[in-house]
C-alpha cells in the first residue's frame, strides 16, 4: 500500500487492516520458518506496510489530542 492509500482509510479501517496485516504477517512468517517461502521479500513489504500503517494511525492520535 501506498501512504495516499493509507492516509485515505478511516481511523477504524486503519486499526482493522493493521490487524489484518500483522496476522497474515505473523502466519507468513510461521510458514517461511518451517519451509522456505517462494519470495522472502514480501515478508519485508509486509512488515514496511504494517509499521507505515502504525505511524499513520500514532500521528492521528497525536494530531487529536
């Protein structure tokens, strides 16, 4: 995802996708552990895409407060 297609989610959609991510994340993770994942790459698009979505989600609540 890109930031534009970030900063264009709602709050509640940002939380619901970050959980989404991070599971699908933890579960891509589990399985390149036990046999080696085509392209290991997409484990760090992933976690990029998980911590981009975070930043975005603690600067709206800074912005808030």
């Amino acid at each position: 995802m890109e930031n534009k297609d970030i900063e264009a989610l709602s709050t509640q959609e940002l939380i619901d996708k970050i959980k989404e991510e991070k599971a699908g994340l933890n579960k891509m993770t589990l399985n390149h552990a036990i046999s080696p994942v085509e392209r290991p790459s997409t484990i760090r698009v992933n976690r990029r895409n998980v911590a981009r979505m975070l930043t975005v989600l603690n600067k709206r609540n800074k912005a808030s407060k």
